[in-house]
C-alpha cells in the first residue's frame, strides 16, 4: 500500500471511470478522489470485502475501518469501488 498522501502512486492506480462513494453519501470521481489526498497517518482495517470483475473492471465492496494516529476514532467507510488501468499479467 502506498504512503498515505502519495498522490503520484493513487493517480497512477486508478483508472479512468474511477469512482468512491464516502460515508455520507457522496460520489466522487478520479479527478475529484485525487484532489482529496492529503497525508493523514491512519490505520486502514479493509473487512468483508467481495470482488466482482467483469472483463477488464473489478469493483470491490467491503468496509474499511481507518484509525486516525492520537485519536483513537474510528469511522466505517465502504471500500473504494471502480475500474483499474492495470492489466493483469
């Protein structure tokens, strides 16, 4: 997993027709996803995950349960969800 921030790596991961809905309900596409990066240290817990692929796309759902350093909060969120530009070998 990439360090958090590091947007070169995101960018180059996600594909296209890339998208992330949050956990209030708000859809965001590639170009609105990358533009939210900042660096934030955080533990990303990913549980019940499924992954559907249907020929060049997966879409994975689950939850991610992420723990903000000094905090101690947690929030649910559910997976980020959409297309990849990397081929598999």
């Amino acid at each position: 997993m990439p360090p958090p921030g590091d947007r070169d790596t995101i960018e180059s991961i996600l594909g296209p027709d890339f998208k992330h809905i949050t956990s209030e309900g708000q859809l965001l596409g590639r170009d609105e996803e990358i533009a939210s990066i900042v660096p934030v240290a955080f533990t990303m817990n990913a549980t019940e995950q499924t992954v559907d692929i249907v020929d060049d796309t997966a879409e994975i759902h689950g939850v991610n349960t992420l723990t903000e350093s000094g905090i101690g909060r947690t929030a649910s969120t559910p997976l980020l969800a959409g297309s990849s530009s990397a081929q598999s070998r």
